[in-house]
C-alpha cells in the first residue's frame, strides 16, 4: 500500500511539473520573437479627403502620426497614390521652403491636416489626383556618406 501512495505522488509531481514546463514553454513562444518594425521606416497610409481651391491634395494625415514615426521637417517622403504614381515630397513648414515647381507636404495652420502639394502649382491637376484616393508615405533615407 505505502509503494501505490508513493508511485501516485511521484505520478503527480511529475504531471505538475510537466505540466508547469509545458506552459512556461507555451508563453515563451507566444512572445513576439521578430525584432520590432523600425518607426522611422514605416509606411504611413491617408486618404484624399479634398482637393483644396489651388489644387492641393488635403489628406486625412495629422502630425501625432508623422512624430511617432520620428519624421520631422526637412525630411524627404516618397508618396505613392492609388493612381500608381510615385512622388518625393520634402516635408516642410510653408510652401516657400521649395523652390517653384517642386513636390512638398506640409500641415495646414488651420485644419492641421497634411497635404501635398506643388510649390506654386496644382498637383491635383498634374498627377490626376481625385478625392477619397488613397495615399501612402514613407520617408526616404539619405544615403549614407561612407
């Protein structure tokens, strides 16, 4: 009798212990193991929500979504359209900080909302853009001067 008690404990240590290595095993792999996204790298997705009187394409971006990313002005993004097409645009904070003619992107003082556009010019209009598009932005890296 005292051999059966001591077999069935020794049976239960051993489901609880396999037990408890079983589920400590289970929540160390459930943990994320990729390193995580780079902020800086990724994509940013809006939406034209207007195309403005001077042709501008007003999106539904706001700033929190540029600083959690750590994009700042000056920095260069490519935006790409639903179109296809695909554009650099230099962030910065007022129109004439490109020279006429360019790409750039920058915040409405007033709405606070991001919006492309072409430096003395209408890139609605050039590049055939439309309301309710989608649009996504990325920075792009300088390239290193090793």
């Amino acid at each position: 009798m005292k051999l059966y008690h001591q077999s069935c404990l020794s049976d239960w240590r051993l489901a609880f212990i396999g037990t408890f290595i079983t589920i400590a095993l289970l929540i160390g792999c459930s943990q994320k193991t990729s390193m995580p996204e780079n902020p800086q790298m990724a994509s940013l997705s809006g939406t034209i929500v207007e195309i403005d009187d001077h042709g501008n394409a007003v999106t539904d971006l706001e700033i929190a979504a540029f600083t959690d990313r750590g994009w700042k002005l000056e920095d260069t993004l490519e935006a790409t359209f639903a179109t296809g097409q695909k554009i650099q645009i230099k962030f910065v904070e007022n129109y004439g900080d490109v020279p006429e003619g360019e790409y750039l992107g920058r915040f409405s003082t007033s709405t606070k909302q991001f919006k492309i556009a072409i430096n003395m010019g209408n890139i609605a209009e050039s590049l055939k853009l439309k309301n309710q598009s989608k649009v996504i932005l990325q920075k792009v890296e300088a390239p290193s001067t090793n």
